[in-house]
C-alpha cells in the first residue's frame, strides 16, 4: 500500500479529477472517496474508466512514467494525441475503424497496443481482442509484454490478480483473464476466420482487431501481392466483425472496432490502401512536421556536414562530419517529432540512406517511381587507384544464354568494385553484355576480369539462372591457368530472393551523395546510364547494373580479406 498511496499518486488523481469534474466537483469526490482512492471502484478507478490517459500515467505509470528506477523517455504531445483519439474511440465511441501511421521508433506498440488493451480488459470493455502481427515473434512479444504490463501492483492493487495460468489458458499466444476476458494474437500467416472465444458469461465475436506492422515485403512484391493483403483483410478480418446493437435509439453494444497500425513499404500497399479506405480515419504523423528535402537542401550548416561526410579525402569522414555537428549543434537541431529522434541521426540517415528515411521516418511512398539516383560521383583511373584500396570483388548479374523471344534484351551485368581504407567504394569497371549461344564467352569474360584486377579475391555470381554450373566452369579455368591457380579466389554463388528494391535503396544515397564512385574511364556509359534510369523494379525495364552494384556495396563490408599475401605499392610512391 505504500507503494500505492504517495502523495504523487493522490496528486495526479486529484490532477486529472479536476480536469474530468472541475474543481468544486473534484474536491467533493476527493472527500467521498478519501478512504477508497485507489481501490476497485474508487476514485482512481472511475477516472481512469472516462479518460485512457489517466489510466496509462496512473495505472501503466512504470511504462510511461520517468523515475529512478526505470530509463523511460518523457512522452511526446502525439503520444497524448493518440490517447485522445483512442479515448473518442473506445469511450465516446465516435468512429468504429481507425488508422495510425506513424515514424519506426515512435512506441506504437507500446503507446497503443499494450496501453489499449490493459484498459479495455480491465474494464471488460472488450470480452475478445484480436491482435495481428506481421510474424509469430512479434505476436507472442506482444502477449508477454501485456501480461507483464497486468501484473503491474497497481493494477493488481484496483482490479485484482487478473493473469491465472492454473485456471486459464495463458500461452504464448493466448492470455485468458480471470474476468472472463481475452487477448490472443496471431502472425500475418494464421487464419483469424471464425475465431471466438466461449466464456461463462457467454460465446463473444472479437471486439477489437488491432494490426500492427501487419505486412512484410513478401506483401509489396507486386501489385497482386498488395490487393491480396488488403482483400484478405476486408473479406476475413472485417467479415469477423459485429455490428452495433441499439434499442429505442441507445446503443446496447458497440461493434467491432478495427485498428491498424504501420509504416508504409510502398505505393498501394496494405497501409497505403486503408489509408485511402473512407471508412477509416487517419491519424499520419512524421518524424518531423516541415518538408525535409528543402531544409536539409538549403541550410548551410547541414550542406557542410554533407560535404565533410562525403568527402573522400578525409581519413575518417564520418567522425568529422559527428565533430562539425557538434561545434554547429545550435544552427543545425530542428524539432522532432520526440525526444528519442536526434538530429545527428536523422541527418546521417537522410544523407546516407534517403529512401529508407522518407518512408520509415517520414511515412511517405509516394514518389517511388521517380527516378532514384539524381547525381554520380566519377574519377579517373589514375585517381581511384591513388588510394589504399583494402577489399576487391567482382559480382555478376547472369541472364540467359537461349534467347526465345526476339524481343528479350536481358544483359549479363559486371561490376568490379573495391573498398579503400577511407571507407569510400569504389567501381572500377562495369560492363553490359550478351552472349546469345555463347556460353563459352561469357565464362572467357569473367575470367579475363579475375585476370585484369588482380586484387580481386571474391566473385559473387547469382545462381538462379545456371544454378551454379557456371561457377563449377569457372573454378576449373582457374585452375587450368598457371597464374590464376596460385590466387585464393573464393566464388559466392547464391539464389536471389531478396526484394531487389530493398536492396538497391541501400546504395541510393551513397551514389547520389558520391560515396561510392565510379571509374570514369572504365565503367562504360550504358551501364551508368541504365543505374540512372532506375525507377524502382516496378517501374524499370532493365536493372541489371544497378543490381551489381548493391551487392557489391553491401557484400564487400562482410568480406574479411586475411593473410593478404601481396602489399601493393602505387608506382607514383616508388617515383616511377
């Protein structure tokens, strides 16, 4: 009881009573109730049964409250302006479907998925609550974080020991109450069809279907996939639900309600589409509330920060960019969202990994079809091979010898590239080619690349074209040439499964920014042209080069290159 009955917590009862009754009225239940502030049925009690946000900073107080004890963030105004919408939601019952779309990072789950169904259990609000997860993983860490969250003393104190696992079914994936409610979650894969849930108080339809970050990419591969996503949503979740019930005018019993939670993957995904769903309210928050293109584009400070960063003479760019920002740190900090976004963060992702920080932070995926790459940074030859370049690697986009249709163009793609110790990539060459009915030339090709860069140690080859035959030719060349042999050339041969737009967002703003660069004089202009062109899979004809390069930008870092047998030396360091 101790714990329970603190000035604090009498204060903020009394805070939000007033805010509730006003203050003549608050005094006089603060007097009714002065031997049952906290108890079932108290003050504490009726509060927390009119207003979410009560409930949370009172009852869910270790969740969302600093203190000594725990490392909690002060909560934002959006986290109060999401109550507020839940509470107009759930209490006021304004609205029966609602959508939240909000920044990676924002609490979401947290914030609403827990918080939303402590209350609504605890009250009996809701007698069934369906949660949808994109994996198992995140389903059963939503069950476990509840469960812990209800064996807070607090809510145990007013509301009793509600979590019984001797007496109910209490799971992974099931967490019945002792009130004769219940939660139970399920992965994105798992059939929420006819699900109910038997009672003694009586067999209930769900009350709440609540998804969060219900898709995956394998929903925004095409645009058959997103329909389906969003078809099997409306035909088997929707078509789960109940309607209202109403007598004389009074509503008896709300319906279902459906709540979606997530970040938009891409245009007319899942999110996207009940975005546009008239029957849902939208409730669009970004990590910040101005355009971020214009800001970062046109303030100075941050225009510095971006040439210091991507300035390849520098031995270590990324430290000295942390520095400028520090001695900067008044001119350049703008507003966020929350205290958790920092603004050296938020740079450095805008800077180096654009795409990814327009839809995860900002919630935007409407521009996916520009064209993705606005600039190139090139060098000469002589130049690129200035610098200590510590990893070399060829990768190798395949595509088909036999040629049935005329109109086919696929090419092979080639990319050489090299990290340097200034941790700046680099692309040495990169071809395009054809070998219709010559398979013979396409090997002698790879081979007369492994001949020409003798710094490369590893070749990445795709294998779902010739599922691996190629790389068995090529091991056996090499080991038919004298000078090849006496190399460790280690072949990566593996199957594409990965989203190829996913991947190649990962170089975007390390080309656009010229930290990768390319050789002027031997990566060929049609394959730079074609990286140019790049609109997203979905809206590009050829992406062969482009694709090289990704996996050579995002392959080379886990190369460990050991025992390298011959230190090169630039022909200019020994005066030649």
């Amino acid at each position: 009881m101790e714990l329970i009955n603190t000035k604090e917590n009498r204060q903020l009862v009394m805070k939000y009573a007033i805010k509730l009754y006003g203050k003549e009225m608050a005094k006089k239940k603060s007097l009714e109730y002065k031997n049952n502030f906290f108890g079932y049925g108290g003050l504490a009690y009726q509060i927390g049964r009119r207003s979410l946000e009560f409930f949370c900073m009172y009852f869910l107080q270790d969740f969302f409250t600093p203190k000594d004890n725990n490392t909690v963030r002060n909560l934002a105004p959006v986290h109060y302006e999401i109550w507020k919408e839940l509470e107009n939601m759930f209490i006021h019952n304004t609205h029966d479907k609602q959508e939240f779309i909000l920044p990676r990072g924002a609490a979401k789950t947290t914030i609403i998925d827990m918080a939303l169904s402590c209350f609504l259990h605890t009250y009996k609000l809701s007698h069934f609550t369906i949660v949808l997860a994109n994996r198992s993983d995140d389903a059963e860490e939503f069950v476990e974080k509840t469960k812990k969250a209800l064996k807070t003393p607090y809510i145990v104190h007013t509301f009793g020991n509600l979590i019984n696992p001797r007496e109910r079914v209490v799971n992974k994936s099931e967490l019945e109450l002792d009130n004769d409610t219940k939660i139970e979650a399920y992965s994105a894969g798992s059939s929420v069809r006819g699900a109910s849930y038997s009672s003694p108080a009586g067999i209930f339809r769900p009350t709440l279907y609540l998804a969060d970050d219900y898709i995956s990419e394998n929903d925004i591969t095409s645009d058959h996939s997103k329909l389906k996503k969003y078809q099997r949503w409306l035909k088997e979740v929707e078509e789960g639900g109940d309607t209202a019930v109403y007598r004389d005018d009074k509503l008896i019993k709300p319906a279902t309600k459906f709540l979606v939670l997530g970040t938009p993957l891409a245009p007319n995904d899942f999110i996207d589409q009940i975005r546009m769903n008239p029957e849902y309210k939208v409730f669009h928050r970004s990590v910040v509330d101005f355009d971020v293109d214009d800001y970062f584009e046109n303030n100075e400070y941050w225009q510095g920060f971006k040439r210091i960063l991507f300035d390849d003479k520098r031995q270590d760019s990324l430290e000295d960019c942390k520095q400028y920002y520090q001695e900067h740190k008044e001119e350049m900090d703008f507003p966020t969202i929350w205290e958790k976004y920092h603004c050296l963060d938020l740079g450095l992702k805008y800077f180096t990994k654009r795409l990814e920080f327009m839809q995860e932070l900002m919630c935007k995926c409407e521009d996916i079809g520009d064209k993705w790459f606005t600039s190139n940074k090139v060098q000469s030859k002589e130049e690129i091979e200035s610098h200590n370049h510590i990893k070399t690697m060829l990768t190798i986009d395949t595509a088909g010898i036999k040629v049935k249709q005329k109109g086919r163009t696929d090419s092979f793609a080639f990319c050489v590239g090299s990290v340097a110790d200034n941790g700046f990539k680099y692309v040495h060459t990169g071809h395009l080619r054809k070998f219709i009915d010559d398979y013979d030339g396409y090997i002698n090709h790879v081979i007369k690349l492994i001949e020409e860069f003798e710094d490369i140690t590893h070749v990445f080859v795709e294998k779902n074209q010739f599922q691996g035959l190629d790389v068995e030719r090529m091991e056996h060349e090499i080991e038919k040439s004298p000078s090849l042999r006496k190399r460790r050339i280690i072949f990566i041969n593996e199957m594409q499964r990965k989203n190829k737009d996913d991947k190649i967002s990962t170089i975007v703003s390390d080309i656009n920014n010229g930290r990768i660069i390319f050789c002027e004089e031997r990566v060929e202009k049609e394959a730079l042209d074609q990286l140019m062109q790049f609109s997203g899979q979905h809206f590009t004809r050829h992406d062969d080069f482009v694709d090289t390069v990704a996996e050579f930008a995002n392959r080379i870092d886990e190369i460990k290159v050991t025992n390298k047998r011959i230190q090169t030396m630039k022909r200019q360091a020994l005066g030649i």
